[in-house]
C-alpha cells in the first residue's frame, strides 16, 4: 500500500500566543517532530500545509521537504487539507492518506496500526478511539483515509464541514488504541504544558 501524509499547519495559532508548528515538542519543533514521526512509518509522501507564518515558519524550521502555501487559511482548516490534497494530486495517486494536524502530535506506532486497520477491513477510512476517565468515548487523531477519496478532499470546505463532510455516509472504522497522544488538541498555552509534563516532551 502506497502511503502520503497531509500535515496541517497553517492556522494562526491565536489561542496558543505563538506559532505551532514552531513549540519545543521531544527536543525539537513539533512540526519537526511530526515530520520525523512519520518519516518512521511506510508513508512514503509528505505534504506539510502553511499558512499564518508561513515565512517566520519556514526560515526558522530550515529545510521541510514538500509544503505548500494555503493563501486562503483564513478561512478555516478546510481550505488548508484541500489545498494539500491538491498537491498530493499532482503526483503519484497514493492508496492510502495520513491527516494530521500540526497541534496533535502522534506516534508511529499509532499510524502503523491504523493503515494495517484500513488495510485488514476494507473501510473508506479508519479513525482511532479512547475513553476518557468517565467511561466516554471520543474520537481521535490521526484519521486515515483511502486514495479513492483524494479528489473529493480536494472539494472540502467549511460549508460541507471539511474532513466530517468528506466521510459523512462513509465506511469509517474506529479502532481503539490505548495511547495518550491520540487525544491530544494542543490549542491553549494549558494543554500544551500539560501535555509536555505528562509525556515528557
């Protein structure tokens, strides 16, 4: 299975105070970071998306492999997985397609284990799950799509709900995986010094 990975990371990063991809995350930035975790797993194609930053981003990340400029993030988070499943068009079709968001660090291992889910079920997409201390269960991050659904990404808006509307009336498995980075969301100051401290990043 041919795999690509969407990094977003074009949002104006207004609630943490700084940019995001450009936070002290496991003795480097956590876009470095992301691009490093994927870099071990069978994704093969990386597409990082900026936006708010962009140049303060880039000249101070160095060198990112393959990005893109989504002029239009302002707009919302939608725009910015249209414009990179754009650039994923561009080339070879990929079979499989990680989405990840700048704010929401994984591991490998989580990755690895959703693609041989979307391989072992056949589903459109697969989605991991946690519970939470109360016993809820609530979906998590990274999602995993099939290539098949490239070109509809690439239709994603607000109006249509981005990522929800793409899958809605899909085939969409969630697996449950016992890692504390699947419910990561780092959007404040609080959750991102919380998460340092709990996993030592």
């Amino acid at each position: 299975m041919t795999v690509a990975a969407i990094i977003l990371a074009a949002g104006a990063s207004r609630r943490m105070g700084s940019p995001k991809p450009l936070l002290p995350w496991a003795g480097t930035t956590l876009l470095q970071h992301e691009l490093d975790t994927l870099q071990d797993t069978s994704v093969e194609r990386i597409v990082v998306v900026l936006g708010a930053r962009s140049e303060l981003v880039r000249r101070t990340q160095g060198p990112l492999g393959p990005w893109v400029y989504n002029a239009r993030w302002p707009l919302g988070r939608s725009t910015s997985l249209a414009r990179g499943a754009a650039a994923l068009m561009r080339g070879p079709a990929p079979e499989a397609i990680v989405i990840q968001n700048v704010d929401q660090p994984t591991r490998a291992e989580v990755i690895e284990r959703l693609l041989d889910a979307l391989r072992a079920t056949g589903a459109d997409a697969v989605q991991p799950v946690y519970v939470d201390a109360a016993g809820r269960e609530h979906g998590g991050h990274p999602v995993v799509i099939r290539g098949t659904l490239l070109a509809a990404l690439t239709a994603a808006t607000e109006a249509t709900e981005g990522l929800r509307g793409v899958l809605a009336g899909r085939d969409v498995r969630r697996v449950e995986i016992h890692d504390p980075t699947v419910g990561l969301d780092l959007d404040t100051p609080e959750a991102y010094e919380t998460a340092r401290a709990a996993l030592g990043a």
